[in-house]
C-alpha cells in the first residue's frame, strides 16, 4: 500500500500539540474531557493535532481505548486540522492492526514509534517502521528518540526509507541539535522534520524543521504559536525573547516525568486535569512544588511577551 502516498511532500508544518488524554475520577478515559481539550486546542490556533502519543499515555490505555480517543480527535478536529495518531505498540502485528484502524477511523496521518519494551537492531527498526508503512495509505512521520525508547534511528537507516512513498516526516527527538543538519545533509529535503522536544524547539526550527510536535503547547497554546509565528519570520530577535520566557517550562518536557509536569501545567492553566494512570502518580511534594512555581511564574509575567 505504501506506494500510493506522495514520495517527497508532507504538507504538515505548524504547532502539533502532543495531545494528554484525560482521565475521571474513576481514572476511567474521559472522551468528553479529552474532547474539550482537543477542541481548545485547535480554538488557540494549533496546525495539528498528535494524539497518542507518550503524553497521550498510549501504552496506557486498552487497545479499544486508544481508538476511542482517536474517533474522539478526528470528531473534534472537523477536519479543520490534520489529526496524527501514534503507533506505540509491543509488537509489529499489532502496530500494523493499529495502523489500519486509525486509517479506517478517519486519522490523517501516523506517528509510529519502535517496538516498545524490546530493544531492535537497526535492521529490526527499519522492519518494523517497513511493515507498518507497507498495512496503510496514510502518511506517516517517523519518531525517533533514543533516550525514552532506546533505539536510534541511524542516518543510513533512515536513507533506506526513503524509498518507502508515504514515510514522509521525522520527529527528532533526539537531544542532539546537530541531527536536525546531518538529517537535511543525508536525506535532503526527503522528510519533512518536527522538532521534538520543548527545549530544542528553536534551534531546530532555526535549522530547518517544519513543525514542532509540543508537549508544553497543551498549557500554552498562544505562546507556542507565537514563537513559531516569530522563527517563521525570521524574527530572531522577538523568537529569542520568547524562547527564553519559554524554557523553564520547556525543559519540563525532556524530563522522565513529563506527561505529569504537562499535565499539571494543563490543570493550573485550567485547560485539563492532571490524573495519570498508574504507574504514573501527579507529582508530589518538592517537585510538585516546584512545578507549580514555574508554572505560575511563567503565567504571571506572559503579560510582557511580544505576543
């Protein structure tokens, strides 16, 4: 099936959240919770929609669950924005069933992760990422982040998928600023790059990235969309002012506890609540304490931003 997407052109670009799935008091998915969120998401103005994804706590949720919230997102997105769903399976087979259900369901596009739990060789990887893309028409974006899933996505690896027509993007996430450069100097303008993660946000959009796939977006949407507004246009100066309101939030999202410290953002901000299924537990004590802090820091002083 891969041979029926467009080699060469993603138009995804823009602000994608990565979307928090939201829970009830019975930490039951609350659709018409993670509804709302999605809804406000695309009212603040994001391009994009990903849904999930690590902070939409996939591995957390029942295979009927997952494709729950996704109906949920492709209902609430209308159509007026591409809504990407993550691929984040314990086995190839069931990636491929997932891959073609979030197309039958009407997703946009796939953000496929590796093979959770087990760590593959890069022939492995590119099998996995091969056979997913081979099930489905949809377009998909490759995720690579070695720190949280331990399998890099190698540059020669990844010139070898390139003749796979409908793996079209890349989200970086790599901690390494220098890959947004050796990616365009192996591969050319083939893949259209996201950065992501929070605190590399800048660099990689300054270095040629078309999207920014967003933890942090969730809480604030209008300053996200504003830095990117500002790279965009080459206002380096107005980006940098941002930038550096931004980045102690930012570096929530690089943390081991991101999908707590997003979601607690979301709940302050009152645009969410901040319940995680086990074994995730909210944030407690100092680190509670801190988040909170810079959360509200960040929420006093936005009033001076050059928005």
């Amino acid at each position: 099936m891969s041979g029926a997407a467009s080699p060469l052109a993603c138009e995804w670009s823009g602000v994608f959240p990565a979307v928090t799935t939201q829970f009830g008091r019975d930490m039951t998915v609350d659709l018409q919770a993670t509804g709302a969120v999605q809804r406000a998401l695309i009212e603040a103005g994001v391009h994009g929609l990903v849904v999930l994804g690590t902070v939409g706590e996939n591995n957390s949720l029942s295979a009927e669950e997952k494709r729950a919230v996704l109906a949920t997102a492709v209902v609430a997105a209308a159509g007026r924005v591409p809504v990407i769903a993550g691929v984040s399976e314990f086995t190839t087979a069931a990636a491929v069933r997932f891959a073609q259900d979030a197309e039958a369901a009407g997703a946009s596009g796939l953000m496929v992760l590796p093979a959770m739990v087990y760590v593959p060789t890069s022939a492995e990887l590119e099998s996995h990422f091969r056979a997913v893309a081979a099930a489905t028409h949809l377009p998909i974006m490759l995720y690579n982040n070695p720190p949280a899933y331990r399998a890099a996505l190698e540059l020669d690896t990844l010139r070898r998928l390139a003749d796979v027509a409908n793996i079209v993007a890349l989200k970086e996430s790599s901690a390494d600023s220098r890959r947004f450069t050796d990616v365009f100097n192996a591969c050319g303008e083939r893949f259209t790059l996201f950065a992501g993660l929070d605190d590399l946000a800048f660099e990689g959009l300054a270095l040629g990235a078309r999207g920014w796939v967003s933890g942090l977006t969730n809480a604030f949407p209008r300053e996200s969309l504003a830095l990117y507004a500002a790279l965009a246009a080459g206002e380096l100066a107005r980006a940098r002012t941002l930038y550096r309101w931004f980045m102690p939030l930012l570096h929530l999202d690089a943390g081991h506890d991101l999908v707590q410290a997003i979601k607690l953002a979301e709940q302050v901000m009152g645009r969410g609540s901040e319940r995680v299924r086990a074994p995730r537990r909210p944030l407690e004590g100092a680190r509670r304490a801190q988040v909170i802090e810079l959360i509200e820091r960040a929420a006093a002083s936005r009033g001076t931003l050059p928005l």
